[in-house]
C-alpha cells in the first residue's frame, strides 16, 4: 500500500510552526514512517517542479503555514490545492492571517516605508524599495543580472481566502499536543465536518485554565491594566484582576499555557465556532463589564485610554480574517516601480 | 461623490423604545428617506459588535444601533448600558479600521420621539451621501 | 429533527395603507423567488377572518411549517398572527412579521422605492423565519403567600390587602413594633393624624389570621425565583413576652440610658422601653443591640415576663411574592446647617410633631427648651430641592403640607405665638390648597426666600433668620423664639441591608428603582419584587396606603392563576460549548444566570423564570454558547445579511 502523501509548505511565516512541529520530538518519527513527503521546503530539496509534475488530487494532505503575502504564495498554495485532497490551514497565520496581518492596518507603500526606508536600523541610501524585477550590478564580474521577486500582495490574506481549506489547526504556534491531536484524527480517518478547527477544544481556554475556578460570582471591572503595570497573583483569575486575559473568547486546548505563566492570554488558538469575527466579540465581551453607567460616559473613556491599542489587542492574530479584513480604503503602491536598480 | 448614490443604512432598534419611535413616525405620517432597514432586537444590549462589522463587510453605508434612554428607561434595567459599553469602545474600533464616525450612530430614541427618529435618520443619510459608499472603500484601490 | 423549511409569505394591502404605496403584487411575485418559500399571496385585511384562514388552510394543505406576514407593525397584531397559526396546529413562535406600513408605506411617498423597501424588508423576515424554532413557554406553579418586608403604612395596607383575597402574609418588621413613621408623625388631613390610621390597621391586622406578624425580625436571604421564592428571616430577641402588662418597672431600674429614635431625638428612653402607645405587640421590648443584660429587670418584674436567655432564631418560608416596604429615613440637617445642633431651640419637623402629637414626649404641648415659644419659624425644604450643598435635588412631597398643618395648629391652641413659614415655594398639591389658604386665615406668615437659603443666627438677644425676602425684594431679620427645620425624606441608611438580600436596585436619587415608571409601576426590576410605599421616594401617607394596594394587587396578578408562565424568549446554554467563564453571570440585571458544576465542568445556568429576554449576556457571550431564543446571532446574522439581498 502506497503511503499517503504529504506536503508542508509557508507562506509569510516566521518558522514557528515548523519549530513546534519538530518539537513533537519521538512523535514526528512514528508519523514521518506513515507518510511520504513530497514538498517541504524548509527541511527538504523539493522544487515547485516536483510539485506540478504530481497528478492532481494525489497529495493526501497539504499543511500550509503562514499568511499569504506573496504573489508566490498564492501562486503555490493554489497549485498544491490542485495538488491535494485535503488542505489544512495549519497555524493562525494561515487561519487568520496571524500578527503579519495587523500590517492591513496600513496601505502598502506606508508598510514598504517603513521596512526599507524608515526602520532606524536599515541602512538604504538610495531608497530602494523591492520590485517584481531587480536589477543587480555584479562589479566584480562586470555582470548586470536580472533577478525576479514575487510581487507583494497589497493586503495579507488567510489562507481560505485564496483557496478551498478542509481543517485549520490553531496557534501561534500550534502546540505539539494540538498537532499530535489533529495529527490522529487525520490518521484515523476520524475527522469532522469540513471547515472545522482540528486538535484543540470546542471550549474557550477557561474551560482548562486553573483560576476559573477562583472566579468571584459576578465579573465587573472599573479598571483595565497592563501587563507592566503590576505582577499579577498567580492564584487568581487574571481577568478579575484587570488584565486584558482573552481566554473566555478563545478557543482551548493549549492547556492554558500563557495564564500559567501569569500571562493574559492573547488569543492565538482564534475563535470559538460560533463566533463570526474574533475581535468584535472580544470587544462586546469586555466592554460588557465595565462596570460604568451611560451617565459615567467619561470615566469609561479614561479607562479605554489605557489601551493605547485597541486593534492590536483585539484583533493580534485574526486582522485578516475579519470581516473588514483590515483598515478599510486601502490604496495600491504609488511608490514600488516595475523595477528597482539595485 | 457618485450621482444618484443612495447609501443603504441598517438599525437595529430595541422593541420597546426605538422600535415605537419608527412606528409612531410611521402613525404620524411623518415622511423620511427610505434608506433604513429596521431589525427588531428585544433590547440594545442584544446587539453584538460583530453584527455591525457584519453590516459593513456586506454593503452598509452606515449602521445605527438604538435603545432607550439610560439611566431609567430601559424596559430590562441595564441593556442600553451594556450597548453604551459597547459601542463606546466600538467607535475606537472603527477609527483605527478607518470607518468614518458618520457613519455609526449609537442613539437613545424614546417610544414617543418619532421627531428625534426621522432626525436621525435624515442627518445620517445626508452625511453618508456626501461621504459614497462604503462598499468600494472594501478593496484596496 | 431538520425539516426544509416550508414558508408561506402573507402581503397585507392594509385598504389602500399599504397597497396605495406599495406595489403589493409585485411583492407578492418577488416573495415567492425567495428559496423556501412555497406559497406567497396578498389580500386586502389579513388580520380579518378570512385573511387569517389563508394562513391556516395553507398551513394545513401546503404544509407549512412557517409563516411571514408583511403588514403593519408587530405591536398591532403580532398576537393575532400568532394566535392564528397555532390554532392551526403550527407553533405560534413560527411566526414573522415584516413591518411594511408603519415603517414603509406610511413614510415613503415613492411607489418605487416604497415597493423596494418592501421587498428587502420580507426578504429580510423570510431570511429569519427560515431560521426559527419552535418555543416553549413553561409553566411553574406558585406559593400563595407573600412576605412584606416593613411594618410600616404601605405594608400594613398591603397586607390587609393580600390577606383580604385569600393570600397568607409574612409581615417583617425589623423594628420591634408595627406602624412605621405614620404611627409618629403625619397627617392625612387637619384632623386626622397618621396614627390614627395606623391604628385601625392594626386592630384588623390582630383579627387577620392570614397575617403572621414578625417584628424585631429581618430578612436574612431570599432564593429562588418568582413564584417559587424560599426566604430566611432572623427573628431578634424581645426578651419579654405577653405576660407583660406595661406596668414600666422594669424601666426604672434599667441603667442604659439612650437617645430615643421614636421621638427622633427628643427624648432618651432605656434599653427596655414601650416604643409608644400604639405599638404592636403592645408591650415592652427590650433593644437587643443596647442591653447589658445585667438582670436587674428581671429582678422587678412581677408577672415574670422576662426571659433575658432568649436566643436568635431563624425561619424558612415559602413565599410566592415578596413586597419591599422599608420605608425611609429624617435627612438629618448637617451640623451648623441652619446652625442645628447649636441650639436647642432649632429642632426638626419631625421633632415638632412628636411635640405636637398628643401620645408625645410633652403630651401635646408645644414645650421647646422648657418654654413655649412666643415665635415659631418653620424653614422649608431642608435638605431638599438643592437649597443647600448638603441637600437632595428632588422635594420631599409631604413637608409643606405637614408645616402648614403644624402651623395651623399651633396658631389654634396658642393664639399668642406668630407663626412663620420661610419658604421657596409652597407645594401643598391637590386639595391641601385649601390648607394654605387656611393658614393664611389664620394669620401665619409666609415669608418667601429665593436662590440665597435663610441664615439662622444665634445671639446673645436670641434667634434670628435673616433671609433675603424675594417677594418685597428686601434684606429683612425675623427674632424667633424657635425654629423649626422642615427635613425632608431620605432614603434609609440601613436600605443597603435589602438591596443586598434582595438584589433590588437604587435609581438614581438614592431610593429603590421601579422596574419601569409608566409600564410597571410598584414592582421592581425582578419579577416577584414589588416595591410600596416611601421606599421608591417621598410620598404622604395616603399615597402610600395606595401604593401598598397596587403592590399587592400586583403580587395577587402574579400569583393568581396558581402558575406563572416563563418568557419563551429567553437565554439559553448551550453546554457544550461554555466554559463557565462566567462573564455572563455579571451581565445579567436580574440575577438569572449562575455557574453549576456538570460533570465536573463549570457551565452557566439561566434560572428560566427570573430570566426577563433581553439578550445582554449572548451578546456578551465569548464564545456564542449563550444564545437568546427567538433572537439566536444566526436569526439574526441572517437579517443582517438579507438585508442587501
């Protein structure tokens, strides 16, 4: 019997995914001897060649990582859908568009400004920002060659809005225990409806988080803080204590790692099923209980001015995937030119 | 601004006070544009943020959520303050998204201010339509 | 069990309301090109007979299993609808209206746009009624019996009242007697004193078997739900008992000396005392909070009526309704506040009319400092209508009426004091006109102030109110021998002590909130809470004799069918997908949702009778496992989404 064949793939990712899902350690060897790699870019020789050469639908599973930002990612993540008969969004930037996707708060140019041109620490003299075709001047060899780089795309999208995805693992990145889980319901064949989250929990993190249970009756705040502010009890509901915790509104199955740091939860694992768009339920749930009347208009006000940003916090791994997908009238690069001299 | 642009302006009204202001205009014969697309909730405090990002992303031009006057009126106690703690926030939200502020109002509107409905409604329409649709601001352009 | 859903689209003409704007054929047309819809008809009047039987012949030959109807507003004839389409076998929740008159024929003019509108509006309701379930409304059956929390004039009213149509009644009185302020102070008219009613209540209340009375007695929890309510009180110690037959010995050797709150302030009595004449048990008492218990009253009493080992206890009751008629407290003036508490001769209006109440601490005589006054100088609205920075914003209703009373009075029994009345405007409402009138006739002078509150100056000469006199536009002093502070009504001090138990809450003067001051009159927030008397805000007596009445008659309504029904549309778990994370819990205004442990998981509870539908706590859920029927995000997301076509 032939092995199933399997492909990883990134997009715009920071290699996080593939760090965690190495560190299945002994786990990643019983499932490497199940299946047969076809395209893995960050560990093996593949070329997209090999790829294309494959008949359609004979990739059994296609993991990608990673927003997609690239012309080449969507060329890539739409060739190996052709590919494979199942696609799994693997990892909140896949599934959501992760942090790289807080940059469709931005119109591309001011996004490209900032990288090539304004971070304190870049060194671009003659403000050269990335083109489809660069041409380099090779003194040395008295050459000029012409090299070609994928295009940006002007806004990060998921995965899922680029091509059909069957099942997304959530995280940032996926805990080993979430990839094992959805690792064995792939293998069993014991899988859910199509377009379900795989491996984590249909609960938000409270259910496994150990200070539920210290949760007075009622939750009200008349306070927000931040996380530099104070070091929180250990033993209490960091919720309760004012901190920004985003585990009521998000999906489980990390086992609660970040509040058993003493750290809020921020939201990685995304949202539960029910919930159309992470951010604004994580705001009504929130703004929910503030304990403030209408008539207490600015009181409420000073306390929402503690979080310098709203956005970011609301929406850290889930911006792309919301239903404005980002700020709204976005405008195309005036500033990349067809080529760039370098 | 496009000729003959008419925005289309979704509200959710709360059943006891807003919901009357409409019908009472209505019993009054009172005339207003007709860009409103009025959805019954029991209460403002009903209303979910993600209903309103939901609105937008589909083609509203504006969005008005709408309940009964605080601190005394609400017919369930405290709803509109839960909606007033929501779209206090909310309105931060739609900055950062670059939503203009016209086009979302959060508004107290008594069963008998048919008057402060119509209002409400012309100065919104007024203002969306110097401001165009929101629907091509959806793309990146 | 998913059945496809079958909808038959309903478009009412109205007359010519709607079919003169709206193109009702045209809409009926576009109605059925929506998906599920199986049959879409217009006519003329649908809520008429025969327009209501299209309804039900469809829904027994087509097989309907919901129905829209585009009419007028649900308000009208939401019920009709409803009516109609559960008398023909279909649950009456399968039912949708799409506002096309009120909220569209009536306020556009354009047929065009009119008729447009129209169609986004049914597709809309088309969209949600797809989306509807069948509702239950559940019934839980009651406990015919009501605690009164306060023995005062609105309980006491109350009482007699529920007693009266059958109900059994727990009177709790925290104080160790019944009849509250009115039994002390007020009058119902120049002739008539409160006690006076409060008597004869109280002669019915001991010949009521129905009513058990508690005094010295708190409520101490209260669980459960409306209908359905287990209450605890804690019934204090009296130390004496019905053997006792007010011989006051035991007052005399009783060595705790204390001011005595039933003369507000006027007189000191002991630790064991008779609170006055009228009371109810009527014998003494001894204060728990203040005894040494050193037993030397024991040691003289001859009937053997004191039993100083008498323990605390508590009681479990069933009640149906509980009626929250705690009263209210004197504003007590700050000190230096028109310089009380700097002369003995400034006393309070409610100190004035323990004076004059003949069962009072001088029997009836206006004695002030020894002496009677040859001038009397009653300053209104202390501590009311902001006159100072220490005052409520709101008048206290019954004080002028109450001044110009104890003005009269005393100009009749001694013609030889001048009488003053120093005020901003005198709100004798209704017919105690006629007592303004009359104590002009009696020659007591009205002296009106405006923006500058008096001054009451204390001089080596005597008292002296000076005050800007707004009528003469005049700088002008009065000598008084006396003055008389006209307090006004506050909420009580110990009210925390309810809204605690009860969960009731306070509107925004400090006083508890009525649940709605036009559609619900006299019942709090919480269903099964009713509130009476001068615990929502100032009132006279009268007004609150009749509050007791409809707070009762309220809790009879509630209780009366031996069953209350739960609002179908209602929030509702689903468990497995809470967390128990519990912010819902705080969202909810009436205490509906508490957390229970489910196999081992936290997971969050709606107690169906308390819940009243608004939604708060789904829209406020993180994770949609809360959801509100009828009103569920996705019957929702779908107007949403219907709404642009």
């Amino acid at each position: 019997m032939e092995k199933p064949k399997v492909a990883w793939y990134w997009c715009a990712s920071c290699g996080g995914c593939e760090e965690s899902f190495v560190d299945l350690a002994e786990r990643l060897l019983t499932v490497f001897e199940k299946v047969d790699v076809v395209f893995m870019p960050v560990a093996m020789d593949f070329k997209k060649e090999d790829v294309e050469k494959l008949p359609d639908g004979s990739i059994t599973v296609s993991f990608i990582n990673g927003g997609v930002r690239l012309e080449e990612h969507e060329e890539m993540v739409k060739l190996l859908r052709r590919k494979s008969q199942i696609v799994i969004a693997y990892g909140s930037c896949s599934s959501w568009g992760g942090i790289p996707g807080l940059a469709n708060l931005y119109n591309i140019d001011e996004v490209l400004a900032r990288k090539y041109l304004e971070v304190p620490s870049v060194d671009n003299p003659n403000k050269i920002l990335p083109a489809k075709r660069i041409k380099v001047k090779i003194p040395e060899l008295q050459r000029e060659v012409e090299l070609e780089l994928s295009d940006i795309l002007p806004k990060l999208l998921p995965l899922d809005k680029v091509i059909d995805v069957e099942y997304y693992i959530p995280g940032c990145p996926p805990t080993p225990d979430v990839a094992w889980n959805a690792l064995q319901a792939l293998l069993s064949g014991n899988l859910p409806p199509k377009g379900s989250v795989i491996g984590a929990s249909s609960r938000s993190l409270c259910d496994e988080c150990p200070l539920n249970d210290t949760k007075p009756e009622e939750i009200l705040l008349k306070d927000l803080k931040r996380p530099y502010e104070f070091i929180p009890d250990p033993e209490k509901c960091l919720l309760v204590q004012g901190l920004i915790c985003l585990g009521p509104v998000t999906r489980g199955g990390c086992g609660a790692l970040c509040p058993k740091a003493n750290m809020p939860c921020t939201g990685c694992f995304g949202p539960l099923d029910n919930v159309a768009d992470y951010g604004g339920k994580a705001l009504s749930f929130i703004a929910s209980i503030m304990d403030y009347s209408p008539m207490e208009e600015e009181e409420l006000n000073k306390v929402y001015d503690k979080i310098p940003d709203w956005v970011g916090t609301l929406y850290r791994y889930y911006l792309a995937a919301s239903k404005l997908g980002g700020r709204v009238g976005l405008a195309k690069s005036k500033l990349k030119g067809e080529v760039a001299e370098v | 601004m496009s000729e003959g642009f008419e925005p289309k302006i979704v509200v959710f009204a709360c059943n006891w006070c807003t919901y009357a202001a409409v019908d009472l205009a209505g019993t009054s014969r009172i005339q207003y544009p007709h860009n409103v697309r009025v959805i019954r909730v029991m209460c403002s405090g009903r209303v979910d943020p993600q209903f309103v990002l939901e609105a937008f992303n589909r083609g509203a031009d504006g969005v008005i959520v709408a309940g009964c006057h605080p601190p005394a009126d609400c017919h369930y106690s405290e709803g509109n303050f839960k909606a007033f703690r929501r779209f206090t926030l909310f309105r931060r939200l739609l900055d950062s998204l670059g939503i203009e502020r016209e086009r979302f109002k959060l508004e107290w509107i008594s069963a008998s201010e048919a008057g402060k409905w119509v209002q409400v409604v012309n100065e919104m329409v007024n203002d969306l339509k110097k401001l165009g649709p929101l629907r091509e601001k959806l793309e990146v352009r | 069990m998913y059945e496809e859903p079958r909808i038959g689209v309903y478009i009412c003409h109205c007359g010519l309301n709607i079919a003169a704007t709206v193109d009702v054929k045209e809409v009926a047309e576009y109605a059925k090109t929506l998906p599920n819809v199986v049959v879409a008809r217009d006519y003329v009047f649908m809520c008429s007979e025969p327009g209501q039987n299209l309804i039900k012949d469809d829904i027994k030959n087509l097989g309907l299993n919901r129905v829209v109807v585009a009419a007028c507003s649900p308000s009208m004839h939401e019920p009709t609808f409803r009516s109609a389409v559960e008398s023909a076998g279909l649950n009456k929740y399968l039912f949708e209206m799409a506002n096309i008159r009120e909220h569209c024929s009536w306020v556009h003019g354009d047929r065009k746009l009119a008729t447009e509108k129209a169609k986004d509006l049914i597709r809309m309701a088309v969209a949600k009624a797809r989306l509807l379930e069948p509702l239950e409304e559940k019934e839980f059956p009651v406990y015919n019996s009501v605690l009164v929390l306060g023995g005062g004039v609105s309980g006491i009213r109350a009482a007699l009242e529920l007693a009266r149509y059958g109900f059994d009644v727990y009177l709790v009185e925290r104080s160790p007697t019944l009849g509250g302020k009115a039994a002390l102070i007020g009058h119902v008219d120049l002739q008539t004193r409160g006690s006076e009613v409060i008597n004869k209540m109280i002669e019915l209340i001991k010949r009521n078997p129905r009513i058990h009375v508690f005094t010295n007695s708190e409520l101490i929890e209260l669980k459960g739900f409306a209908g359905n309510y287990e209450a605890k009180i804690r019934v204090y110690p009296r130390y004496v008992n019905e053997r006792c037959n007010s011989c006051g010995e035991c007052e005399e050797v009783c060595p705790v000396d204390v001011a005595n709150e039933y003369d507000f302030g006027l007189s000191r009595r002991k630790a064991i005392f008779l609170p006055f004449r009228g009371a109810y048990p009527p014998y003494y008492v001894v204060d728990h909070r203040v005894c040494t218990k050193c037993g030397e009253c024991v040691r003289v009493c001859r009937f053997n009526a004191i039993d100083l080992s008498e323990e605390p206890r508590e009681l479990g009751l069933k009640v149906g309704a509980l009626i929250i008629a705690t009263g209210y407290d004197a504003y007590r003036p700050l000190k230096g506040e028109y310089s009380h508490g700097f002369h003995n001769n400034i006393i309070t209006l409610f100190q004035l009319e323990r004076l004059l109440d003949p069962e009072g601490p001088t029997r009836g005589e206006l004695v002030i400092n020894g002496r009677i006054p040859k001038s009397i100088a009653f300053i209104q609205c202390v501590g009311s209508r902001n006159t100072t920075p220490n005052a409520r914003s709101y008048c206290s209703r019954m004080c002028c009426t109450t001044a110009i009373i104890d003005a009269i009075k005393i100009r009749e029994k001694y013609p030889n004091t001048d009488v003053y009345i120093i005020y901003k405007d005198i709100m004798t409402y209704g017919s105690d006109e006629s007592l303004y009138l009359e104590a002009g006739r009696r020659l007591v002078r009205f002296v009106k102030f405006e923006e500058e509150p008096p001054n009451v100056v204390i001089s080596p000469e005597g008292l002296f109110i000076d005050l800007y006199e707004y009528t003469i536009q005049e700088r002008i002093r009065i000598p008084v021998d006396a003055v008389v502070l006209s307090t006004g009504m506050v909420p009580r001090r110990d009210l925390d002590d309810v809204i605690r138990v009860t969960r009731v809450s306070r509107g925004g003067d400090g006083f508890l909130r009525e649940a709605h001051l036009k559609l619900a009159p006299a019942e709090s927030p919480t269903k099964g809470i009713f509130l009476a008397g001068t615990v929502t805000g100032p009132k006279n007596i009268m007004e609150s004799i009749r509050m007791g009445s409809a707070a009762a008659a309220k809790a009879m309504a509630l209780l009366s069918k031996g069953k209350v029904i739960a609002e179908p549309m209602i929030a509702n778990v689903n468990e497995d997908i809470c967390s128990g994370c519990a912010i819902c819990v705080g969202v909810c205004p009436y205490d509906a949702i508490s957390i229970k442990i489910v196999d081992g998981d936290r997971i969050a509870h709606v107690e169906e009778a308390l819940c009243m539908g608004c939604g708060s706590c789904a829209a406020a859920c993180p994770s949609g496992a809360m959801q509100q029927l009828g009103f569920k995000d996705r019957q929702l997301r779908a107007q949403v989404l219907a709404a642009f076509g």
